[in-house]
C-alpha cells in the first residue's frame, strides 16, 4: 500500500516538473523578446527596480502559499539572473551586427 501511495506522489511530482519545465520555457520565449527590444533600443539588460519589486510581490506570494521566502528568492535570482545573462549576449550580438 505504501509503495501505491509513494508512486503516486512520485507520478504527480513527475507532472509538476513537467509543467515547471514548460512554464519556465514560456517565460524564457517571453523574456527573449525582452532582450531584443532593450537591445535595439540601447537598454541595460538588468533592471534592479524592477527585480526588488518582483523579490517584494514574490515574497507576498510565497508567505501566502507557505514556502520559504529565502528559497523563493533564490529561484527567481536564478531565474533572473540566467535572463540577464541571455539579455547581455543578445545585446552583444545586436551590437555586432
């Protein structure tokens, strides 16, 4: 019985990251044209304002759903900090051309 309950939560752990996987991709393709626009338009590929405010409305959120406000943190600065990386070399390649 235990091993029927542990596959389960493993099944739906399994969906769950599925969709994390394909949520972040949407959200890459979206940040991609992003960093297209601030690349022509001579924009810097960070924004501290506005990561400060999305950190603050994060925070909001993971204290409502009771998760960790730090490791909340730490997975959107990963999040973010993999988009700058793209927004840069997008700029870089912009600039080349």
């Amino acid at each position: 019985m235990s091993k029927d309950i542990l596959s389960e939560h493993r099944n739906r752990i399994d969906q769950l990251d599925e969709k994390l996987i394909r949520l972040l991709a949407e959200r890459f393709e979206i940040t991609k044209a992003v960093g297209i626009l601030k690349a022509e338009e001579g924009m810097p590929a960070g924004d501290p304002d506005r990561e400060a405010q999305q950190i603050e409305r994060l925070h909001e959120i993971a204290k409502e759903v009771g998760m960790d406000l730090d490791f909340s943190e730490k997975v959107f600065r990963l999040i973010v900090d993999e988009v700058i990386r793209h927004h840069i070399r997008t700029a870089e390649e912009t600039s080349g051309s």
